[in-house]
C-alpha cells in the first residue's frame, strides 16, 4: 500500500479488543478439555466385580448408566465449546485502523486501503447495543463513495470512542475544506440524509451492524450553495446572523435565526458526514456580507 506524502504523521494505531477474544477462546479449551474427561469416564466399571479391585462407581440409586450420563456431560460441552469458537469469532473486529493527520488505513484480511479524509464522502455515525436506548452514537461506518463499500469502526476495536472522536474531528475539518473550495467556485455541494424514521426502526429492529448500513435505497439529498440550503427543492437563505445549534436530547440539528426562530431543523445523526455539513455550514455563514 502507498501512502501519500500528504498522510503526514501517525495520529493512532487501533486494533481490536483481544480480551474477550482470548477469553472465548480460554473457555473453549476448558469445555473441550473438560469433555475429553467425561468422555474419558464412559466406560469405568460400576461393580467391584467388574473393577477387579481397582476404582468403580457405585451406581446403586442412580436414574441412569455412567455411560449415558458422561456421554451426555461430554457431548453438550463439546457444543458448548463450538458455540464458544463462534462467538469468539464474532467479537473479532473485522477492521484495524491506522490514522494519520491526513486521512486513515484501514486492514482487513491483510488488505490495506488508504483513504484521505478530504476525499471520504460518506460518513455514517449510528448506535449498537445499549447506545440505541441512549442513543449515544457509538459506531461509525466510512466509504470514499457510493461506488464503494462500508468500513466500520465498531465497539470491538480498541479504544473505539477514541477512535471515531479522532476520525470525525480531522473529517469534519478536512472534507470542509475541499467542499468549502467548491461552494467559493460557485458550486453546490451535496450532502445524503435518511429519514428520522429510518434511524428509529434500525435502532430497534437491526439485528447486524451490516443491517444498519442498507440504507443507499432511502437516500435522499440536500445541497450547500454560497446561498444556503437547498432540500425538498425549498431554498433556504442563510445570512452571517444566524446561528447553528443543537439539542442532545432529541437529537436535532437547528440554523436558528437572529431573532431565534428556526429556519432550518434535521436530525443529526440521519444526516451522512453530519460533522463536515456542520463545519461547512458554519463557513458559509461565517464568510456572508
């Protein structure tokens, strides 16, 4: 893989929580160590008898033969065990990461793609796992285009709040600047969004990250101009005293005017590379007559 010159530094290096993935592992062991014993015990002899003097069980009372009994042990910890090798499987990040003052690496099967944020058109911020009920958004998927497939920054990398708080701090930033040049040339920029309601049934009906990402049917676009916004074909003028503002509670994302009304009003996280619409945004106001 060749990385630019504009990389610049390394800013972090992030794989994937190996501790419970040792620790599935771990417990595999166990139960397959566990059943070789049982399995080991089949055939021990249950009569004085029949041990010739040496160790037996005394079955005197019980429902079923030694035979059955630790055939069975045996048998459900080898299952144990196959379910413990799969969930091991799962905890295993699919992604590492590698982020450089100029855009980020990502690893995958010995794979390695380099993508500089300026050029990541699509950055998409959702929550998993007890996020949803918060609605933290804990989880972040990137792609250079719609060409392109998603990349993923989930909980089972390390330290993935770190991470993703990394990403989209030098995104926003970065990806700005390249749209902030087109908007100056007289361009209008476009940004994707999905629908409020698209979030909320995700949310409680996803079962996989990969479900969260079928989303390029819903898409829908609004656009940045020197102007302001333009969605559901309505323009909306922004002028240098308006403000952006946001209320965590709900979510939403508000372009209030001098007066406090709102003029325009989305919520965040339905909104693709929200964080660089946000910085973008506040350029256009910050550079109005």
């Amino acid at each position: 893989m060749n990385i630019s010159k504009d990389a610049g530094k390394i800013v972090g290096v992030f794989g994937w929580a190996k501790f419970r993935f040792i620790g599935c592992i771990v417990c595999a062991v166990i139960f397959i160590g566990v059943a070789i014993l049982c399995f080991s015990l089949m055939n021990i002899p249950t009569s004085r008898e029949a041990a010739h003097g040496g160790a037996y069980f005394d079955t005197t009372g019980w429902p079923v033969s030694p035979f059955i009994l630790f055939m069975s042990v045996g048998g459900g910890l080898l299952i144990l065990a196959a379910i413990t090798f799969l969930v091991a499987r799962s905890v295993k990040a699919k992604y590492t990461f590698t982020v450089y003052e100029g855009g980020i690496a990502s690893r995958c099967g010995g794979k390695e793609t380099y993508i500089p944020f300026r050029d990541i058109e699509d950055v998409y911020l959702f929550s998993v796992g007890r996020g949803n009920y918060s609605g933290e958004l804990n989880s972040l998927a990137y792609r250079k285009s719609r060409q392109n497939d998603w990349i993923i920054i989930s909980l089972l990398n390390t330290d993935s709040e770190k991470l993703i708080s990394l990403f989209r701090q030098l995104h926003a930033e970065q990806r700005s600047r390249a749209l902030q040049e087109k908007i100056e040339q007289g361009q209008k920029v476009r940004f994707d969004y999905v629908s409020a309601k698209n979030v909320w049934l995700k949310r409680a009906f996803a079962l996989r990250i990969a479900d969260y990402l079928k989303i390029d049917a819903s898409l829908k676009a609004l656009y940045l101009t020197k102007e302001g916004i333009v969605i559901d074909e309505k323009n909306i003028v922004i002028n240098k005293t308006d403000c952006i503002t946001n209320d965590s509670w709900v979510e939403n994302l508000y372009v209030l005017d001098s007066h406090g009304s709102k003029k325009f009003s989305m919520m965040f996280p339905t909104i693709i590379s929200g964080d660089a619409f946000i910085t973008t945004l506040n350029k256009v106001i910050e550079t109005k007559d």
